[in-house]
C-alpha cells in the first residue's frame, strides 16, 4: 500500500475522504480528492481516536484500521478463516457473545479460535424471537484450522 499524505491527488485519496466521513471525521475545507490540512486534520483525530501514531498519513496501519472501523455488526457474514477476520464488527460481537456469558477471551476485533468456540455454543443454546442461530450457521466440522470453519450470520439485536 502506498502512503497517503498532504500533498496527494486522485481517487485513493477520494476513498480516504469518504471512509473517513462515514467515520465521522470532517476533511472540510479540503476538495474531494485533494489531500489538504482538512483531511490530513481529519486523519490525525482519527489516528488518535485509535491509539495509532498520529502522523496525519494514511499508511498500512491506518488504512487497515479505517477499513476495520467501517464494519458494523450484521453488514457481512462473519466467519473463522485464514487469513482471520477483522473489524469493529467482530469486536461488537465478541462484546456481546462475552456480555451473554459466551467466553471469547479479549475484545480484540479478530474472528480467531477463541471467539469461533464461543460460537457453537451460542448456536445451540439462545434463540431470539425470529433468529434461532442453528439456521443461518454453516459449519464444516468446526476445525479451527480449516480455511472453511463457520459462518454466522449475526443479528444486530443480540
């Protein structure tokens, strides 16, 4: 991945722009598709707002950060692979399988082993009224290390 930075033109930059207000950081007074202080300020509050090193570019770390926070629980089927699985939405939905006595170790917004044994475990004990996670749960022998594993598909209620 290249690295973003004032200065910078074109429609890498518009993504950055857009995720970044989708996020809830402003680029104004920055044109779409300009890198100016607006989105290098913006960027900075959301490096911030993440503990990253607050630099204003728009590097690895950060993209994939900013790719992850655009993730909200219910948007895209989660599910154990290799590479795992990343994001705010996984991190949502190991908070609430913990809140509900499910164990999926720490918040760490990764889809691993941990958080893939929770899961059989809430498949065959709740039920919310119009969502029973026997039905939408595909499974091929629940082998950690498969790159198959589960699938969920996660109601936002929960």
């Amino acid at each position: 991945m290249a690295l973003f930075r004032v200065g910078d033109t074109g429609e890498p930059v518009r993504d950055i722009q857009e995720r970044l207000h989708a996020l809830g950081f402003s680029t104004a007074p920055d044109t779409s598709g300009v890198f100016a202080e607006g989105t290098s300020s913006a960027v900075i509050a959301f490096q911030k707002s993440r503990r990253l090193t607050a630099d204003g570019m728009v590097g690895r770390e950060t993209w994939r950060t900013m790719v992850d926070a655009g993730h909200l629980l219910g948007d895209r089927l989660l599910y154990h692979r290799m590479p795992m699985l990343h994001g705010d939405d996984v991190a949502d939905l190991q908070r609430r399988l913990n809140a509900i006595g499910f164990d999926t170790g720490s918040v760490d917004g990764i889809f691993g082993a941990t958080t893939l044994r929770a899961v059989p475990g809430l498949n065959t004990t709740m039920y919310w009224p119009g969502i029973l996670f026997g039905a939408p749960m595909l499974c091929s022998g629940a082998n950690v290390g498969s790159r198959v594993g589960c699938a969920i598909a996660v109601p936002a209620s929960i």
